[in-house]
C-alpha cells in the first residue's frame, strides 16, 4: 500500500496573495480579516483533497536570515508588509492551530528554505510531496516525487510542467533566477538580462551558470538579442550572477524538530474556534463549529412524557405535555455575546397538548410584564400562509408551543385552533400587555388572517428592528445570525427539521417532537435576544428613540399596507407583455443582422466572440478569468461611443427584464382569496434605513421609460375610487440645504425657487430667466451628483463635457454654496473621529472602513458618510409621515387607505368624494413629519392608475 503524499502549505506565499487577490473584507468594527478568510478557505479545500496526508503549514518567521548576512540589500526593495495585512498574521496563526494543522515557523531561515528541508526529506524516502505554493522559486524543488500546485489558480506543476511554464527544466531553475535576477526579493542577477535572454544562454549553451561561464565563447553566436555584449556583460558581473545563485538556492538541510510522521493534523479545537471565528465574524464557520460544539439532552423525565430530541427513532409514547430541555452549547463564545454558555438558561420547552397546560400558560401570560411571541405557519408569505401553531416565552429559557393545526399521520390530538385563538385573543389585543417578537410584522399578519382574527396590539418591541437600529450593518437580522452574533447561540435550523429542496416539509408536516423544541426555542431566542440587545440600546438614548418612535410604530403601518395590497389590471399587463414580446423579436432580427449571423443573446460567451472577434470592438474590461466582459456597464460605455449592436443589446436587456419581473410575473402574483397583489416592506435591509419591497419589488419599476411607466398604467383603482399619489419635492436637497445651512441653498427654497434652475444661474453666471434647459439639466446633475458623491469625471461623462470643464463647475459650485463644502468637510471629519454618522432624529450608520489603510475603501466610506445623513433622514422622514397619515385615517375612519410606499412616495386609494378632503390633509401630516429650516413641499397627483396620479 502506497504511502499518501506530504502536504506542504507555503503559508506566507498564500497569505500575500490572498491579501493582494481577493476582495477586502472586515469585520463590523472596521478589522480586516479577508486575508484570513482567503488562506483558511484554501487550506480547508486542500484537507478535503488529501483527508489522509501528513500536512504542515509553514510561515515566515520573525527577524533576519542567513541570506541577509550574504547581502544586506536582500529583499531591501521590498515594502514593509502592509498594517491592514500585519494585524492579521496573529489571528491566521491562532486559527491553523485550532483547526488542527501542524503550524512551523524556523528562526533564521525562510518557509521556503523549511519546505525544501522537508520536501527533498520526503522524496528520497521515496514519498511523494505536493507543495502549495504561488512561489516560482519553488519550482527548483520539483522531481519525480515533488510536485507544485497553486490552490489559487488551479496551477499544477510536475517536471513536464516546469519545462513547459519556465522553459528549462527544476535543475535549471535557479541559474534561471541567478541570471535575470528577481526585483521582489531583491536579487540583483545580471544587469541588462531579463526573462528571455537567461532563457536564450541557459538553453543555447546547454547547461546553468558555471557551463555558461565555460562558454562565454559560444554566447555571441545565439541567438539571442544582444549576444555579441553580452559575454562582457557576464565576466563584469560573475560575481554578483553567482551570488544571486547562493540567495536564489532553497536551503535542503535546515535543522528541525519534527519528523515527517509526526505532521499528521489533530483535532480541531473547537472552543478556540468559536473564539476565533466569533472575533473575526465568520458566521457561517462560527455556526458550523457551534453546531459540532453542541450536545443537547432531553430533560429527565417520566419515561412516557419524554422523547430524545436526537434520536432517529420515532415516538411510541403519547405525547401528553411533552416536556424538553434545549441544553445550550457546552462552549459558546460570541463576539458580542453577553451570555456565555454556562450563564446562559437551560430550554425548558413544553408542548401544549392539554386544556389544563394551556391554562396554566394562560395565566402565566396574564401575569408576565413581557411576552415573547412567535407563530409556526405553512409558507413564508404571509398573506397566503395558514397558521400552524404559537409558541410564547415569559422568561428566558422558559417557552411553550401550542400546535393548532399539524397534519401529518399520527398526530397526537391537538387543541382547538379556533379556541385557542378565542382564548390568546385579550391577551394578543391588549395595547398595555407588552410583547416582543422577531421580525413581528409577519405574525401580526398571520393572526390578522388567522379563522379567528387577532389583531395583534402592544408589540413594544421587535429584536430584528433592536439589532438594525443598534447598527444596520454590523449583521443580518435574521434570528439564526442574531443569536449566533449576539448570544453565541446556534438555533436549530429549519432545514434541520424539514429537510431541503423540493421534498423539504411544510411545518405542518414536521412532527411535533422536532416541531416543538423549534417552535419553542424561537420564542425563547426572541426574549433572551431583547433582554441583550435592549440593555446596548439603553446605552445610546437617541437610536433607542428611533426604535420607539418610529421603527415599532411603523410595524403595524407596514403590515396594514402588505394586508391591503393593491389592484392590478391583469388583462392590460397580458397586453403588454405580447407587445413587449414583439419588440424583443424585432430587436433580436435587429441584433441578428448587425452581428450578420444568429446568436443567443443571453450568452456571454457567443455574445463575446461577436462583439470582440467578429465586430472588433474594443475591450473595455475583463471578467476574473480574462475574458472580454459583456457585462450592461460594459456594454453601457460601448452604446456612449456609437457602436450599434451594444446599443440594441442594451434596449433587449431592458426590455426583457422588464417583461419577465413585472409584465409576465404581476398578473401571477395576484393572491387569489384578494384578488390583489400584496409586497412585502421590509425595514432592516436597506443600511440607511430605508424601506424596500420583495415579492414583488416595487422599489424599481422603471419610470423613466414608456415602458415602465406603462406598468404602473396596470395599478388601478377600483370603481368608486381614485388612486392619490403624494409625493416630497427635491427632499434631500432641502436636508442638504438643512444639514449645511448653505445661504445660497436655503434662501432658493424658502422663495420656492427652481433649485435646479437657481443652481444653473450661480454655476454658469446667467440670470435666472436665461438659464437654457441644458444649463438646468447639467446643473440638476450637479446638485444630485455631489449627494452621492460623484467625481468630476462621473458628472463629466453624464453631462457630456470633459473632466476638467466639469471640475471647474464643481469648483463654481462650491464657490457659490460654501456651506455644502464645509458640510461634507465636516462629515468626513465627524465620520472618521466617530465611526458613524447620524441622521436628524439620531439614526446611526456605521462606517467600519472609513479609516481604512485601503484608498478605495476609504474614499467609498467617506461618499457613503456625506449621502447617509441625508438618504437616512429622508428614510426617516416618510416613515414618520407614514404612522402620522395612518394614525389619522384610523382616527377618522374615512374610506380611504395608504396601498404603496415607494421612496418619498405614499400612494392611497380613496373614495372619490374625499379625494379634496384626503389631499389636504396629506400634504400637512407630510409637510409636518419634519422641521426644517426650509419647508417640506408635498405634490399630490390623482388618478384612475398610478401613472396618472404619479
């Protein structure tokens, strides 16, 4: 039986490499840990390749080494290693010594020279050795049982290969290296010898420097660029060619500890990982080892209440208020986590099955000052869902759930859902009974919808909204994160009871054994989740403020709206997706004739050999694996320079995108007990704090275009009703003139000027009344484009001017308006000093790179702190008009109803005799959401459709 091969990880090669290669990532306070994620990633793969091989992972160690003595200049070019990359050295080392692999690093050698030690060891043991490496140094140690691979590039070097990438062979590599020298580790080589012409002397003359040097005589006759120089050029420099031979040389002989036997990786030591991984955000690692880390028992009780949460078998005894423990993790560390393990509460879950258990919940209901909630349902949707069950926590480690509709063979009996509802409902109702939930919305539309209806009242809290306000994005705010984040918890996880893909259950369907304990242990999260996070944000009085007053009372707003939905003209949308699909056909000929060939349209790769090797357009830009890109903004830029079949590509895309997410999809997401079509808002996605849509997304219909417009022709009002559109006016140019207390800006506003126009008058030095379209259009590109942080060469290629005509109107600009200078001065300053900024009413956005070493990273994170503070203050801003415009209709009881939010927009349905009454109090509970130093301006618009109200 052979031997399984040496595994030997160049570790510092990887390290640079990752750092250099891959994208930048960092944790929520700004700590960088991509290069980490890079390297433990490809030393995970390799363990997965070779499961069986001894492995070691080599670094550099600290200080000099031997081939600093032989010339100080080594390496002397080379920068010192970046602190972004420095602070993540300590970290990587820690983690491959909790997964397990031997981890070396020598004094006074390099890994290379550790490597070679071992590899020349193995191989005349007659061991294979593979060697990780992105290194081309190493290429030197390949031999019949030495082989290279870069884990990076997929790169596989033997003998053969060698030959083939380098030209000689692995005995030729380091005369190879000798002669042209090496400008990242500073080895000189011969001057005016490059990559061609050590290859040109090394295969001309048959042999490596010292059969070189014995030859100088043949070397004019090469055929090599040069040559009749060069034996003079040689003899000048032979002694430094021969130094570069000693400083390129791989060391075979270094003195180690450890035998190739004992390099056999050990177990992962799983608490030092969580640690690890807790530190670094690795969350899906951090969940992974949690789960390996968990051991749950079932709680000791009577052999026939009692059934293992973990065994395989099914339950034989009845099920008569089952009881369970969920034990937390034995070894639980989080980077945010108040709750370690051993002070984190054991789950005393129970299964209501009996009328005196759910009454003895009751009461425990009754009595608690707060209750946690949550419901088990058949889909995601929460319009269309049928309730399954609810499951409550009153204290933390203490929950119950209460199946009221599972339907799998062999349930146990359950209670009465309709009973059970009746008998919650005071409770649910009560405004004063204070109630937690995670993403709560949802269950309130499912109570809402429920056979007996709960209109669930006195929601004081919401962990997913608790988690976003505290800092939007340090996490996702889903349960499963916010518990592993949090209270260094892993849930168990849906698709662990339900399995994945087509034959995953519905909840209904899952027994109650694993059903309860999940049921239960939501509750139970949500509780111990508020009491962590309330405690964080009691610390900071302003972002509590914007969950109380606007996020909680925004929930049962949005859930209103979402119950609502809004009607769609199923038969118009038909029509225009058959004209739309005309046009895509007529496009297509279009495409078909201008390439003189048919192609698939939505092919990258036919769609590249005609745009680049048929037609000959320029490459504007490459794809990760070197292929002239087709991407839209690629085709974006060659539609700007006249080129045709970019031009009609870029009208098919939209065209067809168009038609498959709105003009096909709408008319299938008509809820058939509705007959409406009901989005989902959702509060905790969007960083600024703004609102966005799912399902379908309504944030994004494409207004611009006929087309687009035509789509919102299909949102109609029924008969009776119009469709009122409400709108603010320029709102985050009159936060900007707020937030900078530009004169300029502020005295436009109160006159109720064209900003726009009033902007193009100051910039280009005409009066008001001169301004030309084109001046007003350039000038409305500048007063949006600087919001979000645009260049003069972005506004130069919008506008049409080149960059330095549209630097000297950004220059202009501020000139005029020096107070939106000093504003975004100011914030960037601000932003840097603390971390965050803040919108008006002390909302918070984090910036973890905004001192980041990266220029790129830094510069984004500073456009983002100038546009936060105006985006999240108009977010702000609607949200508060939304609970006042709701609070009112509710009030008043008038017929009419907010149906769409849409950015700055709130569109409502309204019977036709109170269309007058409506629009007037629209505009003032809007105009009053905010005070600012210039005022709101709201414009209303009425309609049979949205466009038209629009």
């Amino acid at each position: 039986m052979s031997q399984t091969p040496l595994v030997l990880v160049d570790g510092s090669s990887y390290l640079y490499r990752a750092f250099h290669a891959l994208p930048p990532m960092t944790t929520s306070k700004g700590v960088p840990t991509g290069a980490v994620k890079g390297v433990l990633n490809m030393l995970k793969s390799l363990r997965k390749q070779y499961p069986d091989s001894p492995f070691a992972v080599i670094f550099d160690a600290k200080g000099g080494t031997f081939r600093d003595e032989m010339f100080a200049e080594y390496k002397a070019n080379r920068p010192s290693m970046p602190d972004d990359l420095r602070v993540q050295v300590e970290p990587l080392h820690a983690s491959v010594k909790a997964l397990g692999f031997p981890l070396l690093c020598v004094e006074g050698v390099e890994a290379d020279d550790v490597i070679g030690t071992l590899a020349r060891k193995a191989a005349a043991e007659g061991r294979d050795v593979v060697i990780s490496t992105g290194d081309k140094d190493m290429a030197q140690l390949v031999c019949e049982h030495v082989t290279l691979v870069n884990t990076m590039t997929g790169s596989v070097y033997d003998i053969a290969g060698v030959i083939e990438k380098f030209g000689v062979g692995p005995e030729l590599i380091i005369d190879y290296l000798a002669l042209m020298g090496d400008k990242v580790d500073n080895i000189p080589g011969v001057p005016g010898v490059g990559e061609k012409t050590a290859l040109g002397l090394l295969v001309g003359v048959g042999g490596g420097l010292d059969v070189i040097y014995a030859n100088l005589d043949k070397v004019p006759s090469l055929p090599i660029r040069g040559a009749k120089t060069l034996p003079a050029k040689l003899e000048e420099h032979r002694d430094m060619a021969y130094l570069s031979y000693k400083l390129a040389t791989i060391k075979l002989d270094v003195e180690l500890s450890v035998e190739i036997d004992d390099l056999h990786p050990g177990e992962e030591d799983l608490p030092a990982l969580a640690e690890l991984y807790a530190m670094l955000e690795f969350k899906s690692w951090l969940d992974a080892v949690q789960r390996k880390n968990k051991a749950p028992a079932a709680k000791a009780a009577p052999a026939d209440s009692v059934v293992d949460l973990f065994s395989d078998a099914p339950a034989t005894a009845p099920l008569t208020g089952v009881a369970y423990e969920q034990s937390a993790p034995a070894e639980t560390v989080a980077a945010d986590a108040d709750v370690t393990a051993d002070e984190a509460p054991a789950g005393d879950y129970q299964i209501i099955l009996e009328q005196a258990d759910f009454d003895r919940w009751l009461e425990k209901l009754n009595k608690a000052d707060l209750i946690a909630f949550d419901t088990e349902t058949t889909s995601v949707d929460a319009q269309q869902a049928q309730l399954v069950g609810l499951s409550f926590a009153v204290k933390a480690g203490e929950a119950a759930y209460i199946p009221v509709a599972h339907s799998y063979m062999g349930v146990p009996t359950q209670l009465d859902r309709d009973k059970v509802l009746k008998a919650l409902k005071p409770i649910l109702e009560d405004p004063k009974k204070a109630k937690v939930g995670q993403n709560a919305k949802y269950d309130i539309n499912i109570l809402a919808n429920a056979s007996t209806p709960i209109s669930v009242q006195g929601v004081a809290f919401d962990t997913m909204l608790e988690s976003y306000v505290l800092d939007s994005t340090a996490t996702r705010h889903d349960m499963d994160s916010l518990a592993l984040k949090y209270l260094g918890h892993s849930n168990i996880r849906f698709e662990d009871i339900a399995g994945k893909g087509a034959k995953q259950l519905t909840f209904d369907q899952i027994s109650l054994e694993q059903a309860g304990p999940y049921a239960a242990e939501d509750a139970d999260v949500t509780l111990r989740l508020h009491n962590t996070l309330w405690q964080k944000l009691e610390a900071v009085p302003s972002v509590a403020k914007v969950l109380q007053e606007i996020e909680i009372p925004l929930v049962p707003v949005l859930a209103r709206i979402e119950r609502q939905g809004a009607y769609v003209d199923a038969k118009l949308l038909g029509e225009q997706s058959q004209e739309l699909g005309e046009k895509l056909v007529a496009l297509e000929r279009e495409a078909f004739a201008i390439a003189g060939e048919e192609f698939n349209l939505a092919s990258p790769k036919q769609l590249g050999v005609i745009l680049y090797e048929k037609l000959g357009y320029p490459i504007i830009s490459k794809t990760a694996k070197g292929q002239a890109s087709t991407a839209e903004a690629v085709l974006a830029e060659l539609a700007e320079q006249d080129y045709e079949l970019p031009k009609v590509l870029m009208q098919y895309r939209s065209l067809s995108k168009l038609k498959s997410t709105y003009t096909d999809r709408l008319p299938e997401q008509i809820n058939p007990r509705t007959g409406r079509i009901h989005t989902s808002y959702h509060q905790a996605v969007a960083a600024t704090g703004r609102l966005s849509s799912s399902d379908p997304n309504l944030q994004n219909i494409p207004i611009r275009s006929a087309e687009g417009r035509r789509i919102r022709q299909a949102f109609v009002a029924p008969k009776g009703y119009k469709l009122l559109a409400a709108d603010y006016s320029q709102i985050e140019l009159r936060i900007m003139a707020h937030l900078a207390q530009d004169a300029g800006l502020l005295d436009a506003f109160r006159h109720d000027l064209d900003v726009h126009r009033a902007t193009a008058a100051e910039v280009f030095g005409v009066e008001l009344d001169q301004v030309s379209t084109d001046q007003r259009r350039s000038a409305k590109a500048i007063n949006f484009g600087l919001i979000y942080g645009m260049s003069a060469f972005g506004l130069a290629k919008q506008i049409g001017v080149d960059r330095k005509q549209s630097q000297a109107y950004i220059d202009r600009y501020f000139a005029r308006y020096p107070g939106v200078l000093a504003y975004m001065e100011r914030t960037r300053e601000q932003a840097g000093e603390q971390g965050y900024v803040e919108t008006l009413f002390g909302r918070r956005l984090y910036l973890p790179e905004i001192n980041a070493k990266n220029g790129a990273l830094r510069k984004g994170a500073e456009r983002t702190a100038i546009n936060a503070p105006m985006q999240g203050t108009a977010a702000d801003i609607i949200k508060r008009a939304m609970i006042a415009v709701d609070n009112w209709l509710v009030e008043s009881g008038l017929d009419a109803r907010v149906i769409l939010q849409v950015h700055d927009e709130l569109v409502l349905e309204v019977r036709e005799d109170l269309v007058e009454q409506v629009t007037e109090q629209i505009k003032q509970k809007m105009a009053a959401a905010a005070e600012l130093d210039v005022p709101l301006l709201v414009e209303v618009g009425v309609g049979n459709n949205w466009d038209e109200a629009h």
